[in-house]
C-alpha cells in the first residue's frame, strides 16, 4: 500500500502536462500572428491596387481593373471584387492564411481610391480641411508625398 502513496516521478507527469500546454499556445501564437500578417499583406494589396484602377481610369474600366489584377498576383492575393462608380474605385481582395495548423480561412481587406470629398461614396475617408489645400490649388501644384530621390 505504500507505494501507491509514493509520489516519487509525479513532476515528470506535470513537466510533460506543461510542455504540451506550452507547444499548445506556441502553435496557436504562431497560428494568429501568421493571421495578422497575411491580413496586413492583403491590406497592403488592396491599396496598392485601389491606387493602380485609380491611376489607370483613363484607359478603360477592364483595363484598369486589369491593373489590380496584376498587383494582386505579384503580392500572392486574389483580387475578389473591383468596382468603379464614376472616378472611385473599391478594391476587394483575399489572402490565405498559411498556418502550420489545419484550420484555413482568408484574410480580406477592402481599399478605396477616389477623389476626396463632394459626394465621394467612402464617407469615412478623412480629407484635409479646405484651407490647407486652397494654398496649393492656387500655386498651380498639389502636394505630393517624397518618394525619394
């Protein structure tokens, strides 16, 4: 009877419980920083195609629609909807989620680009206040951001 008393490799069994509770919450870290990142790799691709219809406008709605295409395939996304209503353009795009994990599913991020402001059809875009781009209006040029040399 006294050796069922005995507790002598009992910390053996708690080591190997909190080493697989510890190999359980590294692979689901992992699992949703992998998420995160393929949220923000879709973001990006949304912009940066929001940006492209926009810019090619000129040449066609297919054509330009044709341009997120482009970018969505060279940042490993899919492009799921592009739509343009007069100059604005929605971007809708997908990225997988690659895990270790068997759990799949999609990041999705949507992205508009369009002129600001008089009945744009994002009411949530912030536009910069009047006075700070009348200055520019009237000395012929619009500020653009530094791209570098």
């Amino acid at each position: 009877m006294s050796a069922l008393r005995d507790d002598r490799g009992s910390a053996t069994i708690v080591g190997c419980f909190l080493m697989a509770a510890l190999v359980v919450v590294t692979a689901t870290l992992v699992h949703i920083g992998s998420a995160v990142a393929s949220r923000h790799r879709a973001q990006a691709a949304a912009d940066l195609a929001a940006l492209a219809v926009a810019v090619a406008l000129d040449r066609g709605s297919d054509r330009a629609c044709g341009q997120a295409e482009r970018i969505a395939a060279r940042m490993r996304v899919r492009v799921r909807e592009c739509s343009i209503d007069g100059w604005d353009t929605v971007v809708e795009v997908a990225a997988e989620v690659t895990s270790a994990l068997p759990a799949k599913g999609e990041a999705v991020a949507i992205a508009r680009a369009g002129p600001a402001g008089q009945g744009s059809s994002a009411s949530a875009v912030r536009t910069a206040p009047s006075s700070a781009i009348a200055p520019a209006l009237s000395s012929g040029s619009l500020p653009l951001p530094h791209l570098g040399e």
